[in-house]
C-alpha cells in the first residue's frame, strides 16, 4: 500500500502479497538482541522490503526512532509536507503496521515550526484483505494508538518508531486537547439524580434488560459527560450515568474486568472504547492465575480470590510490562487456559512451563 501510494503516478507499483512477504522475511533484523522476539513487525525488514522492490527514484526509506514520540510526529509531518510520501509506523506498543496518508495541523509543518496536530487519516491493512481508511483526533491517536512505545525487548524498545523518507530535520508538534464548550454544566451528582429519577419514572428497573438494577449493591458509578451544553444553541448537558455492583474487598469481579479487557484492550482485544485508556485497566485474576502465581512467589495464597488480589495481580504486571500491563496477562493467564498449570503436580506440563525455574511448587 506504501509502494501503490507513492506520490508520482510513473513510480508507483503494485506487488504481490507473496512478494512483500519474501522481502520482509530475507531482511529480518539479524541483531542479537531482536532475533527469537517473533518480531512479525520488525521495522529493519520493512525499511529493507521497501528499498528493495522499490525505492524512491533518488531517495531513501529510513527508520526514525525516539523516545519522544512528539519528535518522531515532526519528522513525519515535515516529511511529508516536503514530498508526499505516505508513511508507516508501528502502533499498539509494536503490534501492527498502518500508514499515515493525511494530517491536519493548524501551521504547516517546516523547520523551525512548532505545529499543533489536530488530526490524521492512517491506512490500516485489518481487516485482513479488506483495509480500511481511518480519521483519527489527535488526542485519540496519543491516547490509544499511540498511547505506548515499543514493548518488544532488542533495537526498538521504549521508541516511537516510523519508516520516513527520508527523516533529517529536527522539530517538535503538540497536541490539540479537547475544548470545553459548556457554561453552566450540570454537576455529576445532579446528573445521578436525575437517572434516578428517570428510572424510576419509566419503571425501567422492572423492564429487561435493566432488571439488573433491582440487584443488591447495585450503584451509580461516576456520570461520563458525552455533550456539554453549547453557547448560544439549544444543546443540553448530556451524560451516560453506568451503573455497577458495588465493589467489596471480598470478590474479584472477574466477569467485569474480563468485560473491559475485551471492549478496551489493544490487539488481541477489541479495542472499541478508545475513550478509555487501557493502561487503566485492572487485569481480570481467576484461580488459575492464583494458582501460577502463587507458585512462582507472587501471591501468598491460591485458593479464594480477593479484590487485594486484582491490585496486587495489577502492580506486579506494572513491573513486567509499564507499558502495557495487559499484555503480559494474556501470556501469564494462558498456563491455566491451556491445561499447563493445573491444581496437582503430576496434572501439569512443567516440562513445558516458561515459569519452571522459578517455580517453588
Ligand atoms: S512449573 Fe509447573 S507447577 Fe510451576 S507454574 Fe509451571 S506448570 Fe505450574
């Protein structure tokens, strides 16, 4: 998609998938540091794969990295404000590959500039064979997108990395924050109040599927304010009012967290509710994970599970991975999953169990 979008039609080339596959493969970093990561996004291979079936007439393909990711946005920015060039860069702490073809930026992006970003369009190859083309508000993209830098151990980690044509000047972007447009806003209490009131009106807690509400220890969580009331127009205040079971240091609420994981989480997870950071997510515990982590001297106890635990669990995968505490869970929690860890010794594949030598059981 790199080499069909090249800004002059004569250069512009369509390979074959198998075509691309080869190259990336032959041009995998060879740093010890890199191999046996199962890098599948190695940035080398890319920059290679693109100077080797086409590169552009006169120029050259380079990796940019830092670990401030406002500077790898200026390269880009200056980039491709100077020769259209679309450019590539790993999202998701690493994960995937997608391509920055457009940007909005309240000054134009020269040496010297300091422009505010206000939004980008990205190329992204999922769905698989498929694509998509994707606007995004800056604030959106640093908040999910590029919310981490890479997570993989070797060359990259802790950098922002993009492959740029080709990157020189040296300058920094911000980034455009939300405006408050509301004057006289209606305080998160009053806002409680009033869904109160409306169920209560409409008799909603006897109607599926908000029955739930009749449960006990059922509360109102904080009110997520969606609209603001607009200056001068007829626009009220509009708030979405969650309601949840009311958390008790004895349970873990597994179902819950799962819940979140699943609609908030990046790849594997869907990452549908971009408007909250996954980072902040607390990791779903079960006894399987209890049970692996006790064992490898993480928690004192296997058996029952604890709210204490969940913040326990959640510090520990803080340690293991700060950018991204959610993806060592995936790793930790697939020795209860796959039948690997189980209750009695002889159960288990200890042969096969990454923890083995750290293991007291
Ligand atoms: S070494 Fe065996 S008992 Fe210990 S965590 Fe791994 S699978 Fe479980």
């Amino acid at each position: 998609m790199i080499m069909n979008g090249y800004p002059d039609l004569a250069d512009r080339i369509f390979l074959t998938q198998l075509n691309i596959w080869n190259s990336i493969q032959a041009n995998n970093s060879t740093n010890a540091t890199d191999i046996n990561q199962n890098w599948a996004t190695d940035p080398q291979s890319l920059q290679a794969c693109l100077m080797a079936l086409n590169p552009p007439p006169g120029g050259t393909w380079n990796i940019h990295m830092d670990t401030i990711l406002d500077d790898v946005m200026f390269y880009i920015l200056f980039w491709m404000n100077r020769n259209n060039y679309p450019v590539p860069v790993l999202i998701n702490g690493g994960g995937h590959w997608v391509v920055i073809v457009q940007y909005e930026t309240d000054v134009e992006p020269i040496a010297g500039s300091t422009p505010t970003l206000n939004e980008i369009t990205i190329y992204d190859p999922e769905p698989h064979n498929i694509g998509s083309v994707i606007n995004i508000q800056a604030a959106n993209w640093y908040a999910n997108e590029w919310a981490n830098s890479i997570i993989y151990p070797g060359t990259w980690q802790n950098n922002w990395v993009a492959v740029i044509e080709p990157p020189i000047e040296k300058g920094r972007v911000k980034v455009k924050m939300v405006e408050r447009v509301g004057e006289k806003i209606i305080p998160p209490e009053k806002a409680i109040e009033y869904a109160k009131i409306w169920i209560e009106k409409r008799r909603l807690d006897k109607k599926n599927p908000y029955k739930i509400l009749q449960r006990k220890g059922i509360i109102a969580l904080n009110p997520i304010l969606v609209r603001e009331q607009s200056k001068g127009k007829k626009v009220t205040d509009f708030y979405i009012v969650p309601f949840a079971p009311k958390l008790t240091s004895q349970k873990c609420f597994k179902r819950y967290l799962l819940f979140f994981r699943w609609v908030v989480g990046l790849d594997p997870d869907l990452h549908l509710w971009t408007f909250i950071p996954h980072n902040d997510l607390l990791p779903p515990v079960d006894v399987t994970v209890k049970r692996v982590l006790k064992r490898v001297g993480v928690f004192d106890r296997e058996y029952g599970c604890k709210w204490a635990d969940v913040l326990r669990y959640s510090d520990f995968l803080k340690l293991v991975s700060p950018q991204n505490k959610l993806w060592a869970d995936l790793y930790l929690s697939r020795l209860g999953i796959m039948g690997i860890c189980n209750s009695k010794k002889i159960d288990s594949k200890c042969d096969i169990c990454p923890f083995q030598r750290f293991c007291a059981y």
